[in-house]
C-alpha cells in the first residue's frame, strides 16, 4: 500500500492511514506500507539545497527549524502512546539534525552535485516514515520502518532519475522482507529513495513513490494499493473538469499513457514493474475505502466500450523545433539530434516532423529545456547540421486516452474540431502507431479549457 504527500499531510491523516493499514493488517495480510514525504517538503527541501549553494546561512537555520517544528506538530497528532512519541521525536531530531550538517556542507563547498541534492531529497521521507511507523506501533502493530536501500531497492548512479536494477533489487527485497513479514512485522518503506550498489542515496524521480510501490510489489509478488486523495483514475482531473468520472478498470497501457501525460502526478515508470510481473495495481480514495477504486491490470474488460476514455493536462514541459533545409533528405538527423538528447538523458515527451522534413519538433519536460537547448546547439548547430533551435516554455500537452480508439474513424476531426471551436490554437500533434493515444500541444493559458472542450465533446461524464 502506497500513501502520497497528501495522506500524511497531518497527523489526523496519518492516524486514517494507519486505521487503514491496520484493517487489512489486522486480518494478517502481509502489508508493506510505502510512504511519501509530507505534503510540500520535498519542494521545500529542493528550495533549501539551492539556498545553501547560494552560501545563505539564514535561510538553512529557519528551515531547519521550520522543518521541525512541522514534523514535530504532526507525530503530536498522530501517536498517543508517550513512549512510542517520545522515541519517534529523537529520532526525527537526529535526523534533523543530519540534515542541518548535511546543507551545512553545501554551503562550505558552494556546490550541489546531483549526487548531494538526492542525499538531502532523501530527508522528506526518512522524515514521514517514521511517524507512519510509530502510529502503527500506537495501534499495537509491531511496525518498522527502513529506506529503499534498506529494503533491498538497488538501482544505477543516474541521481535524480535513478533506475532500479530490477534482477538484485527482487532478490534482495524478498530476502529482507519475506521473513519479517512471517514474523507478522508491518512494514513501513520510504518511497521514492534508493541506493546504488555501493550504498549511496539516489532518488527515483519526483512522483517516485508510487514507482517504489511497484518494485516492491513486482518483486513480492503482490497486488499494489495506490491510496490516494482521489477515489482513482478519473476521465480527467476534477481540480479541471468538476464533472470528470472514476474510471473502474484501465489496461496498463492506458494508464501508463495518462501517467505520462499527467494523470494523478503518477512517475510514468510507476507502472512498469507491475506490467513486466502482471501484477494488478489498484488507485484507491482514502475518504471512501469502501469504493475499490480504478484496477490496472494488462488486458481491460473495458476496452470494447468508448473510443475515448480519458483526457489529461501535462503542464511544465516545453516544446524545441530544430530545423534547418540541410535537413531535407539528409538521412540521419534525425538520430543525431535524438543521439544527443538521449546521450543528455533527456527524455522525449512527443515527436513530430513534417513531411518536407524541414523541421523536427519535440517535447521534452521544461526543466530540461535549458540542457535540451544547448546540448543540441554545441552538438549540431556548431557543425552545421541543422539551422536553428528554438525553444518554447509556455506551452502543455493535452492526452487523450482509450484503447477503444484503434480502429475507430473520426476520432480525431471530432477531438480538433472542438478545440478550434474554443478558438484555441493546436501548435504540434502526435499520435502514436498504436492508437491508444493522440497528443497536441496548445499554449499553457489555453490547456485547461481545452481538456474541458474534449471532455465534454466526447461525453466522458456520461460513460
Ligand atoms: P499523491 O499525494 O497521493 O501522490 P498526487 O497529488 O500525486 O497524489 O495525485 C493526485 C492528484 O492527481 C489528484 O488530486 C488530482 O487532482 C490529480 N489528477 C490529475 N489527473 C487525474 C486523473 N486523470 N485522475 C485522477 N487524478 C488526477
Ligand atoms: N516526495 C517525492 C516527490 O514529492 C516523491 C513522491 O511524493 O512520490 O516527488
Ligand atoms: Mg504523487
């Protein structure tokens, strides 16, 4: 069972969390519990770890004692017992306190690698776990808490974005796990943070703990709760579409492809563990345990019935246009320019070039932008391969999603049209061979709207 930022936003929340938890845990489930760090503190920790690169003394002290005083607020609300609370609380100072040395350092180098801003990432959940923990210990559970790496998740050195190796991590997640879970010990993992194989923090992408999620359910072969502040995956966001509908089964590719573009902040390789090892995923509402949620599992019963299932916003990404005559016929500019970007680990979002081949745009998420920019001018503008790279910020994606689409005329004319009618300008399209969705972008301030056009011109409230 997942639970993000927002589920143990304060120590009320927790407290449901861990009446949720120990419902089916009471019933001896095995339950492994992952966690996210509090609402807002992995923003905040990103915001301390430039200050201190900055040299700002001042603001790393406050932050320091903001960050405190706030868990400390929270284990106040969610654990009774005042041993259990007084144990958590020197636990969540030491650490504090790691952390206070760890920015501490930054500011005596006066720099941030990608390698120390993981480490100091890493503190929002190594924060938040071990208050889940001890409301489960309030609750008579003979809870634990460990990092990723503790629990066996073992991934590359590509800090920031780091990338499980899935056959060690299995291995090693069964051998910690299984026999703590014999000995009926609920389990409480950080999400989102791991380790290389020589021990070091890396982090696994912001949204990272549903990914967590995942590996570990792959790796136990066992279902996978997404708990979160919505009852599942819905049509499209409700913050957008007030109307917008639950949606009760997906196949993973249709989740996969509204995670990618946007739905429910989920990481986009949240689902890939799952889908290699078959296991279902379920995302499920807090606020209505009783409601089973959307089921993920590879083929959906659901796929004969709309053409469209869903439409969902991708905001900060930005759009590049290289182009350049001396690309007409040119064979290979295109494997250069995408040589480049992956050679940057920069990951592309949609492509499309026109058939005069004069130009290739793609989509790649906005903080990115810069690298994209400069990597593809030094690699190619310099040796004359292409003419220009232009960059465009203030742009989203709008996805619309559903298997149902394959094979059915019209979908797009339909989808365009409402759009135009909002008078609303398309800037790029994508569509993917296998049909299940198609991608445009239009400007940032006309994103919301049109998710709203679509979703009323293919009726997604009434499906
Ligand atoms: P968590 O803290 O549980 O990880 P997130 O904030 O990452 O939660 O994701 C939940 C939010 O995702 C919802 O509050 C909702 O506004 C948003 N969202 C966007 N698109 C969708 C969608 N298609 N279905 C459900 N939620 C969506
Ligand atoms: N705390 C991390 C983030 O904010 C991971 C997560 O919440 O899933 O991105
Ligand atoms: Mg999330």
């Amino acid at each position: 069972m997942k639970f993000g930022g927002t589920s143990v936003a304060t120590g009320e929340k927790i407290r449901h969390v861990a009446d949720l938890v120990a419902k089916y845990a009471g019933q001896g489930c095995g339950v492994v519990v992952v966690v996210s760090a509090l609402d807002g503190v992995t923003d905040k920790l990103i915001e301390a770890a430039e200050q201190a690169k900055k040299g700002n003394r001042g603001y790393v002290s406050g932050f320091k004692q903001e960050i405190l005083e706030r868990h400390l607020a929270v284990v106040g609300g969610a654990v009774e017992n005042k041993r259990v609370r007084a144990e958590v609380e020197q636990f969540l100072k030491a650490t504090v306190d790691e952390l206070e040395k760890v920015l501490t350092g930054i500011i005596y180098v006066g720099e941030l690698t990608s390698k120390s801003r993981d480490y100091v990432l890493s503190f929002g959940e190594r924060l938040s776990a071990p208050i889940v923990c001890g409301a489960l210990r309030d609750l008579k559970f003979d809870a634990q808490f460990l990092t990723g790496g503790e629990v066996g998740i073992v991934t590359d050195s590509n800090f920031g974005e780091a990338n499980p190796l899935m056959n060690l991590t299995k291995h090693q997640v069964k051998e910690k796990v299984d026999p703590l879970l014999e000995k009926g010990v609920v389990l409480v993992v950080t999400g989102y943070i791991a380790a290389t194989q020589d021990g070091v923090t890396t982090t696994l992408g912001r949204g990272g703990s549903d990914y967590t999620a995942t590996i570990l359910g792959a790796a136990l072969s066992a279902e996978v709760w997404v708990w979160t502040d919505v009852d599942g995956l819905m049509t499209s966001d409700p913050k957008i579409v007030t109307s917008a509908k639950m949606l009760s089964e997906l196949s993973f590719q249709e989740a996969s492809e509204m995670a990618i573009f946007g739905a429910k902040a989920m990481h986009p390789k949240a689902l890939e563990p799952a889908m290699q090892e078959n296991i279902a995923v379920r995302i499920r509402g807090i606020s209505d345990p009783e409601n089973l949620g959307t089921l993920i599992v590879k083929e959906s019963k659901a796929r004969l019935g709309a053409s469209v299932k869903a439409v969902n916003l991708a905001k900060n990404v930005a759009l590049v246009n290289v182009s350049g005559a001396v690309m007409v016929g040119a064979p290979g500019t295109a494997a250069k320019v995408f040589d480049v970007l992956g050679n940057g680990k920069i990951n592309i979002l949609m492509i499309s070039q026109s058939v005069s081949e004069a130009n290739i745009s793609f989509v790649v998420q906005r903080n990115l932008l810069e690298r994209a920019v400069s990597m593809l001018e030094i690699a190619l503008l310099g040796k004359g391969l292409i003419r220009s790279v232009t960059a465009e910020d203030d742009v989203c994606v709008v996805a619309i999603v559903g298997a149902g689409m394959r094979g059915t005329p019209g979908v797009a004319s339909r989808l365009f049209t409402a759009v135009a009618k909002k008078g609303i300008n398309v800037r790029m399209i994508a569509q993917g061979s296998s049909e299940l969705n198609i991608s445009f972008v239009v400007k940032e301030t006309d994103g919301e709207e049109a998710v709203r056009a679509v979703h009323e011109e293919f009726k997604l409230d009434k499906n």
